[in-house]
C-alpha cells in the first residue's frame, strides 16, 4: 500500500501548476458583458420608440360639435374626438360599399351639425343610440372620417315612472 500512496502523491504534485495561468484558460470577470449590455440597451430602445409612437397616434382632442365650427381651420387633417346627438332621419347606411353616413348635433347648439362618415360594419345598436363619440380626421367640409364609434344608448334597466295618485279620505 505504501507504494500505491507513494504514487498518489507524485500524482498530486504534478498536477499542481505553479506558475500564471496561460491567458485562454484565465476567465475574465469584467462586471457586464457587452453582448447582454448592447441587448438591454436596444431593448430599451425599442420600448422608448413603442411608448412615443402610441402617445402620438393616440391623441385626439376631444371637442363638442360647436368647438369643430370654431376651430375647424385649424383643426382640419387632425385627429379629433367629437361628441354629438345623432340627427332624428340623417342616417344613410349603403351595405354593398358598408359606408354609414349621418349627422350629429351639439345638444346645446343644434343648429350646428356636422357629418359623420364610417366605412366599416354598421354598430347592431346605432338605431338605438342617444348619442355618438365619433373618432377620426377631419376633412374639409367639416365632414368627420371616423374610424372608431363610441354609442351612448338609452339604459335598458331604466325604470319606467309610475303614476302615483294619491286621494284624501273623506
């Protein structure tokens, strides 16, 4: 056994390395490596971009059909957020082109009214809407390219008024 344990040490201490360690087995410990720092800062980047690019398609100014009247000059090709009655009879709803045309008035002024154009599917609703969130350029004319509808309609859970007679006992 003592000459197995003898070979064991020789063993031993020719494995031991003495000297520096050759530069390709020497494991570098720079704090972050630029792969994952040119990944974090593109991906960065490109939530930045993301969170730009939606705040400036998003805003909309949101407007009565009688502010449209007074700033429709300066208003005209931007996107816009109107709210207004739907006109009793405006409705023109073409299925073959799937074009909803109408018109909506403000409820304090409703000598102003101004047209609505959307080409997509009518709402199932909109015959029942009280009033109407048009969003969507506005084109020259004062005609308003909606791309989104917003309906208000009459609540369904409304209770109908009761009639209360009330008569003194004589």
């Amino acid at each position: 056994m003592s000459d197995a344990s003898s070979n064991q040490d020789e063993l031993n201490e020719e494995e031991l390395w003495e000297g520096p360690i050759p530069a390709h087995l020497a494991r570098r410990r720079s704090g972050i490596r630029p792969q994952f720092l040119v990944a974090g800062l593109l991906l960065i980047g490109v939530i930045i971009s993301l969170m730009v690019y939606g705040l400036t398609t998003a805003k909309a100014f949101w407007l009565t059909v009688d502010e449209v009247y007074q700033r429709e000059s300066s208003l005209l090709s931007q996107r816009i957020r109107v709210n207004g009655v739907v006109v009793d009879g405006s409705e023109d709803w073409n299925p073959s082109e799937v074009t909803l045309r109408f018109k909506i008035e403000d409820e304090e002024n409703p000598n102003r009214q101004l047209e609505i154009v959307f080409y997509e599917p009518r709402p199932d609703n909109f015959h029942r809407a009280a009033s109407v969130i048009a969003e969507g350029e506005l084109l020259p004319g004062g005609i308003i390219e909606a791309d989104v509808l917003l309906l208000k309609c009459p609540s369904r859970y409304e209770e109908s008024p009761e009639n209360i007679v009330f008569q003194a006992n004589p």
